[in-house]
C-alpha cells in the first residue's frame, strides 16, 4: 500500500495543469473498475494519432505495461512500475536513451503514464516485512484504467473515420473509371458531344488531386468529379435514347414497306447493283478508274454527311474520316463492321461508303448487314464507290431537272462524270 503519491516531477521538469489533470482523472476512478490492459493498448494504438503519441512512444508503453506482472489491471492495484533506462531500453528493441527520454515524456504529455519520482529521480519500491510494497517510485499506469472506456471511444471513432475514408476513396476510384472509360465510349462510337471538354475537364480535376489527399480534399475532388460524370452519362444515355427512338421509327416504316408486294429486303437491294452502279463482275471493276473519287464529287452526292460534320463543312479528307465515324454510330453500324470495311476497301473508300448509306438510308432497312455485304464484295474485288457515287449524283441531277425542267449547272456541282468507253 502506497504512503503517499508524489505530484509534482523530479529535477528541472516543470509542473503543469495538463500534468495535474492527469493525475486528478486517475484518481476520480472507483475502484472496482478492472481492465485488460493488452485490450486498452490496442485501443490506444488503433487511437494514436486522436491522442497524439507516436509510434516509438507506443513501443515504450508497451514495455510499460509487460512490467506489470498481471494480464488485468485493478484501480485500486499496484500500477506503479519502476524498470531502469537501461530495462525499459532492452524491451523496447534497444532504444538509444536519448530516444527513450525522449518518447517517455510524449507519453507524460499525451496523459497515458503519470511521473512518480522519488526525490533523488531514482526508480525504486521499498516493501514492508511481510514483503508487499509499501512506497513505489517510477510510472504510474492509473491512467490506463482511468481511461479506458475513453480509449475504446476514440478507437472506435478513428476506425469508422478510417473505413469512411477508405469508401470515400473507392468512390472516387469508381468515378474516375467511370468518366475515363465513359469518354473513351463516346469518343470511339462517334457519340456527338463536346468529349475534348469533358477530357480536360476530368484532367484539371486530377492535376489538383494530390497523392496524399486529406479527406476534404477527396470530398470536394469527387463532387466536382460526380457532376462531370452526370453530364457524360447523360451525353451518351440522351444518345442511346435518341437511337432506339429512330430505330423504333425504322422499324414501324419497314413494317409498313414489307406489307407492299414490290418492297424489297436487304438482301434484294444488296443485289439490285444496276440501280445503284454497283460493279458486279471483275472485269467491270478493273475498267473502273483506280484513283479515289474527288472529294468535292463525294460531298456534292451525299450532302446529309455534312450535317453531321464540325461546323457542317467538309473540306479535307481528315473532316470525312471523322464524320464518318459520327455517321457509323449514327446509323447503328458496330465498330467492327466498319473496321472490317476499312480493312477490305481502305478508309477513304469506307467513309465514301458511310456517306452514301447515309443518304440512301431511307432505302436501306440495315445499314450494318448492307455494309458487310459490300465489304464482301471488296474482298472478292467485285466492288468500287465510283458507281455507287456516280449514281447518286445522276439521281440529284434527275431531281433537279423533275424539279426545274432543266438541268442548273454551277461550280459547287463538281465536274460532270466522263462516258465510260
């Protein structure tokens, strides 16, 4: 049994209220509390950052604490521990005795042990005659089971902090993917949109995401990502939309061209090649002339392209390439039809006819299977764009003189097509 408690440190250490207050929460304990005291460390080092010890500090308590030669700690126990610098260096992995002054007076400051120093500093346990310690100098543990219940708080408190932090992480995680790939989507599917925006929106964002974000950094991140993210879900949800809209209206039409006995199925159409001057046999292809088409010749046959186009222009072969990816998506022809088409015909040829099945597409009931079919043609070299193209031109020039009773010529209609010998 203790005589007396000292309070105030040895030597040049100074008092202070944070030590007093220390001292008076370990004494206002009842004392029939009784604690784990390996439980309560845990607590205590799942809260350090809350309490503010370090991870050296911890060590040392630890070593405290195995001093304490029973598994439980009582209030009113003995839990005043007296190991030498030179003990406590030992159990705390070899700890230079700089470090260990160092690190005991953070766990002093943090309030997890109380300073009981005799008057010379020395730590030491004086007993009585029946061998029980009447008087011990050294650290008090009081405050580990003073504390306890407040430990398991904080514990608690830094682990719901932490898992949501961790979900807060994933979101953003899943978000970023989300308008990564959700712009990629657009962007090869040729989903009209402004995805050069969206892009450098989503890199601004992330160029001020440092790598070691606080949460309220990640907070504000994500809810600035999850509006970028609304607006391209909502390009390419308004563009599906609109594409099952007209696919719906495609269908109602087909269905009431199929019930007339003179319409035509795909595979007719496919096939009906003197119509649309298509070159079925070989031997009329090679007569064909080998150069691609004129651009101006293309645009002048299949002027629904350019409303597709950036600005409705199309001045290069670059503006037709794109526009014709826009044009595929359009008209609901999958990537690797086109792909295909670009493989068997070459690009320009491909986006040539894109253009024309955009401007026949009222003719056409599947632009993708009508594809395919001339993309088999080209590989079996039985195809060219120059019929296809020189019939959609005389069919505007039938138009114009239906229309006019005469045919207007003017620059923007390109030079008229030569007599095939």
């Amino acid at each position: 049994m203790h005589t007396h408690l000292p309070t105030t440190p040895f030597g040049r250490r100074s008092m202070s209220l944070g030590l007093m207050a220390s001292q008076v929460t370990a004494q206002a304990v009842t004392p029939d509390v009784v604690v784990h005291k390996w439980k309560v460390f845990q607590h205590i080092r799942e809260a350090r950052e809350a309490i503010g010890a370090t991870d050296r500090a911890l060590a040392i308590l630890s070593a405290l604490l195995s001093f304490h030669q029973e598994t439980t700690m009582c209030a009113d126990g003995d839990l005043v521990v007296f190991p030498s610098n030179a003990q406590l260096s030992d159990r705390a992995n070899g700890m230079s005795p700089a470090t260990l002054r160092r690190h005991i007076a953070i766990l002093v400051h943090c309030g997890l042990v109380i300073r009981r120093d005799s008057p010379n500093g020395k730590r030491f346990a004086r007993k009585g005659p029946s061998g029980e310690i009447e008087q011990a100098y050294g650290f008090d543990l009081a405050p580990i089971v003073a504390r306890a219940d407040e430990f398991k708080r904080l514990a608690e408190t830094t682990q719901a902090e932490k898992k949501a932090f961790r979900i807060l992480r994933e979101r953003l995680t899943i978000a970023r993917r989300d308008v990564v790939k959700m712009i990629a989507a657009g962007i090869e599917e040729g989903v009209p949109g402004d995805w050069r925006g969206y892009r450098m929106a989503y890199e601004g964002l992330m160029e001020r995401l440092p790598r070691s974000a606080s949460k309220a950094m990640v907070e504000i991140i994500l809810a600035e990502l999850s509006v970028l993210r609304a607006l391209v879900h909502k390009a390419l949800e308004d563009f599906i939309k609109s594409q099952n809209s007209s696919a719906n209206e495609s269908h109602n039409e087909r269905h009431k061209q199929n019930s007339k006995p003179d319409s035509k199925n795909e595979s007719e159409y496919s096939h009906s090649t003197e119509k649309e001057g298509e070159a079925c046999g070989s031997d009329n292809v090679r007569m064909l002339p080998q150069r691609d088409l004129p651009l101006n010749i293309i645009v002048d046959a299949c002027p629904e392209i350019r409303g597709l186009a950036a600005g409705g222009e199309i001045r290069t072969w670059r503006d037709l390439l794109a526009t014709a990816q826009l044009a595929r998506a359009y008209l609901g022809i999958s990537p690797s039809a086109y792909q295909d088409a670009c493989a068997a015909m070459g690009e320009g040829q491909a986006a040539t006819v894109i253009a024309a099945i955009l401007q026949r597409t009222e003719q056409i009931s599947s632009p993708g299977g009508y594809l395919r079919s001339l993309t088999k043609r080209a590989q079996e070299g039985k195809f060219s764009t120059w019929p296809m193209v020189m019939a959609l031109l005389r069919a505007k020039l039938d138009q114009q003189r239906d229309g006019a009773g005469r045919i207007r010529s003017s620059p923007a209609d390109g030079p008229r097509p030569a007599k095939r010998p």
